[in-house]
C-alpha cells in the first residue's frame, strides 16, 4: 500500500512539474506577445507622428509657395517664410539672408521664438559681413553643430558662438549659379539631427525663395523702366503726370 501510495505521489509531483513548466513557457510566450504589440504600438505611434511631421512640413512648404507665386512684395514673402519655418519645425531662430549683387547694403529677415532673442544687428557688424562673405561662397547645405564644424566651413567660431544656438543649417539660395543668400534655420535647445527629408524640402524652398527674389527683381526692373528714360536715365512725362496728381491730390 505504501508503495503504491509513493508511487502515486511521485506520478503526481511529475505532473505538477509538466504543468509548472508548461505554465511558465505560456507566461513567457505571454510575455513576449505583450512586449512585442507594445513595439508595435511604439512604432505605429513613431509613424504616425512622422506622417504628421511630413504632412505639416508638406503643407507649410505649399503655403510659402502660394505666397512666392502670388506676391512681389519680396519683403513680406520673406518674412512670411521665416515665420512660417519657424513656428512649423519649433525653431529657436528662423533666418533669410538677402545679398543684392552689387549693392553693400543687404537684407536680414528673422522670426525668433519666445524663450530667444534676435541677433539680426550682429549680422551687420564687421564680423557679420565676414560671416555673410562665407555664406556667399557657400554651394550646398551646411550643418553647423559646433565649433570644430563651422571652422571647417570657414566661418569664424566665436562669431558662431555669439548666435548661441545649439544647431543648424545654412541652406544656400542660388540665383543663376550664383549664391544671393541663404535660409538659415537654428535650434537654440537641442542639438538637432537634421533628417534627409529636412535637407530635401530646405532645397527645395531656397530654390522657390530664389524665383521670387528673381521675379521681384525683373518686376522693379520693368516697373523703373516704364517711368524712365532709357537715354538720358531720368524721369519721363509718364513718371511726371504720376507724380504731378498725387502731389495735386495731397496739396
């Protein structure tokens, strides 16, 4: 009887060791399900996210072009971009630098959020001019993180310093082969990794920036050229009578 009672209880102990064991294998494969459709919830959410980012980045980019076809006023589609750009990628700085060709002056256009202050005076000083000369010079997009990299870049890293961001990217904007300005974007708190896609649409707006910089030029152009005299460069009757009513209407 004790034999056969111990025999019993060791079939018994050998089954309680199956189920333990096949319970600990299901709580593994439990396990394992559990953490695989949270990554799979982490990544639906990470894509989600990034198809929301391409669409805003998407439709800010349409709306800066809508404003580049359907004005010459350059000044405001400028500021307009900058704004844009900025309030859009959550930018500490959003910069256009505006070079005319043959001209000393040149334009700063700048959008600054509200924990940073603007720096657009510091491009009018003698080490601002040299920093400018280098954009000028500049073919593709630049990424400056530090000052190793803007030495290298050939631009003066304590004047870099003084902007005091933590990155950001010069996009170069390219009339006829020849650079007038850039797109100068800055991230004043995180040190920012600059995606494929944001170089992509960076371009991409430099290069609509510079067709509106063209066509507002060109329109001048002809605009100075309807009310002067292309002989003797002054005013013309036309340019007169206009002058003459308004100045008749304001007396």
């Amino acid at each position: 009887y004790i034999a056969e009672q111990s025999s019993h209880f060791a079939a018994l102990q050998r089954e309680n060791q199956r189920l333990r064991s096949r319970y600990d294998d299901l709580e593994l494969t439990n396990s394992n399900l559990v953490e695989e459709t949270r990554k799979l919830i982490r990544d639906l959410e990470l894509n989600d996210s990034r198809r929301t980012a391409h669409l805003e980045t998407e439709r800010t980019i349409y709306e800066i072009s809508s404003a580049v076809r359907s004005s010459l006023e350059i000044q405001q589609v400028l500021q307009y971009a900058c704004d844009k750009l900025g309030k859009t990628f959550d930018l500490g700085r959003a910069i256009i630098l505006r070079i005319p060709e043959g001209d000393d002056d040149m334009f700063v256009y700048e959008y600054h959020g509200s924990f940073t202050v603007p720096v657009r005076d510091k491009f009018f000083s003698e080490d601002g001019r040299r920093f400018v000369e280098v954009v000028l010079r500049l073919t593709t997009t630049c990424v400056l993180s530090d000052p190793n990299g803007a030495l290298r870049a050939g631009f003066d890293p304590a004047f870099v310093q003084r902007l005091d961001f933590m990155s950001a990217l010069l996009v170069p904007i390219v009339m006829r082969e020849k650079t007038i300005g850039a797109i100068f974007l800055q991230d004043c708190r995180l040190n920012r990794d600059w995606s494929i896609d944001n170089l992509s649409y960076f371009g991409a707006l430099a290069d609509q920036l510079s067709v509106a910089v063209e066509n507002a030029e060109l329109h001048e152009e002809k605009k100075q050229q309807a009310v002067t005299d292309g002989l003797t460069g002054i005013a013309n009757r036309r340019h007169f009578t206009e002058v003459f009513q308004k100045e008749f209407e304001r007396a």
